[in-house]
C-alpha cells in the first residue's frame, strides 16, 4: 500500500517506517495515524518482515507531538475520538508479533514520546530532545503518556516531567530508561540497522513469544505470568526453530532460523 505520510522501506527482514510531515516536525495528524496503524497491520501480515525501524524524515525530528493545528479547535467529543485513534496505533504497535526498535533522530516530544515508549527498544541520537510537553498547552498527554511514562521511569520521575512539562536530552533520557542507547547523531541509522539485522537473524516465533510475553507479562501477577512463560516455552519445543537451534550448537555451526 502506498501511503501519503509515511514511507516505508523494505530490505533484507527489516521495514523501516519514516513518518514524512517534516515541515511541520512531523507532528500527527489524524491521517498520519490512521497511515501508521495500516503501516503496522500490513507489516504485521508480511511474512518476509522480521524487524521493523521507526524514525522521522528531515534532521530535525522524530515526531514533534500530536498536531497541535488540528486538535486547536477540537470539541471534547473530537477529542475522545483522537485519543482513542493514538491509543489503538500504539496497541498495534505493542500488539504487533514484530520488535519495534525506535530511531530517535531530534525531537521526540507528546505523541512522539508516546510511540517510542510504545516501540520494543529505543536507540537516540545524542541531539535527541525528549518529552511530554502537553502541560504547556493546557492538557496532558492523550496517547499513554501519563501510563507507560511512570512504568517505564517510576512515578516520581514521570510526575516531575509531565507536571512541568520539561524536555529532557538523550543523556538524560538513557539515565531515566526511556532509551537503551544514545549516539553520536550520524551513527543513529548504521547502529540502528546493525541491531535490527541482529535481531532480524534469530528466530522470530521467539521474538515474537518473548515481545508478548514481556509485554503481557508486565501487567499481570507474577505467577499468572510466569504459568504463561511455562506454556510458551513448551510450544517453543514445537518448532523447527528450536530444533535447528539446539542441532546447530551441537553440530558446532550457526544456526539458520526460519521463523517456524
Ligand atoms: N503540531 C503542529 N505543528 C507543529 C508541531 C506540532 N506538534 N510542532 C511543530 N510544528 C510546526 C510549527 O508550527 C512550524 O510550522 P510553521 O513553519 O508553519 O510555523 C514547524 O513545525 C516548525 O516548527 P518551529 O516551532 O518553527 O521549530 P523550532 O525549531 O523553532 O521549535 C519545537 C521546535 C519542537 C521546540 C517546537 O516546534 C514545539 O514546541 N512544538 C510543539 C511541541 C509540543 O508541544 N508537542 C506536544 C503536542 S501535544
């Protein structure tokens, strides 16, 4: 499918969705949205996808939030239909079999915070400036952002950035655990793509399992959680993966998963 502002890239198992709006940092729209969430379900459906890369076009960002111009003038009811519009592309996201690695490339502010906390893995460029700014325009977040901010950072450290609405740097953000690595900015897409390329060359039935699992498990109880880590382990045993893993280290040699 050919969308109008996303691009998407497809080379060797890894896609790489670009959210294109750069004259206005893209910020999303409600049609960028809905663009992201088709993105995902046709990736999701592509069997030759095993990882998927998501950064913004232009130097300057990543995305800039949620279209201010378009939400000026929403009614509380538009409202409502927004909100729900972000929260369903990022279940996508979170829902999706696919490990989502987030390439951070300048601004990822409001709804740009949101979908990186929403993607798997989390690498910034250093100039990378991150936040939840919504304070300042007289709401908060509207995208998961007052959820997965404190699961991710505790409550304390998401209070303090979403009362004051504070945009905080890529150092401090990997000292928080919002990203898992910051870089020099002209080595985000090369360290990007060399850890997709590591993630895309293992077995996805097992990134696939492990992404739920993580994912599932963080919101229930620990023993409801670890009986479901017992019941995907054991289903593991039914793929060739696990096979041609196990033979291969026996046999001394690199195992060649085929993701079934
Ligand atoms: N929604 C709509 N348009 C946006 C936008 C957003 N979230 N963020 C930036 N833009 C637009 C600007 O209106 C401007 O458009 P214009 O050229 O037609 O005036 C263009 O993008 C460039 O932005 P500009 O503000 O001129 O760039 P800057 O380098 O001076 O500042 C930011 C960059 C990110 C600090 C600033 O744009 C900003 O604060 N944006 C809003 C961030 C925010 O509050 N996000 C949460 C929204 S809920």
């Amino acid at each position: 499918m050919v969308f109008k502002n996303i691009k998407i890239e497809k080379k060797e198992g890894i896609a790489t969705i670009k959210i294109n709006r750069p004259q206005v940092l893209n910020a999303l729209n409600k049609d960028t949205i809905t663009d992201l969430s088709k993105a995902v379900e046709e990736l999701d459906a592509d069997k030759n996808i095993k990882v998927v890369i998501l950064t913004g076009e232009g130097d300057k960002a990543f995305i800039a939030g949620a279209d201010i111009k378009q939400m000026a003038d929403m009614t509380p009811l538009d409202a409502k239909e927004f909100s729900e519009l972000g929260h369903n592309m990022l279940k996508k996201i979170e829902n999706s079999r696919l490990p989502f690695i987030a390439a951070i490339n300048g601004y990822a502010l409001g709804g740009g915070c949101e979908v990186l906390m929403a993607c798997d893995i989390c690498i910034a460029a250093k100039s990378a400036k991150i936040g939840q700014p919504e304070i300042n325009l007289g709401i908060h977040p509207g995208f998961g952002g007052t959820q997965r901010l404190p699961r991710l950072v505790g409550r304390m450290k998401a209070k303090e950035l979403l009362f004051t609405g504070r945009n905080i740097d890529a150092d401090e953000a990997f000292q928080i655990g919002l990203v898992n690595m910051v870089v020099e900015d002209d080595k985000l897409i090369e360290t990007v793509q060399k850890l997709a390329g590591q993630i895309a060359s293992k077995s996805t039935v097992q990134t696939s399992f492990i992404k739920s699992l993580v994912n599932k498990g963080a919101d229930i109880d620990l023993n409801s959680a670890n009986s479901l880590e017992i019941s995907y382990f054991s289903s593991g045993f039914s793929t060739n993966d696990q096979k041609e893993g196990m033979k291969a280290f026996l046999e001394k040699r690199k195992p060649e998963f085929k993701g079934k």
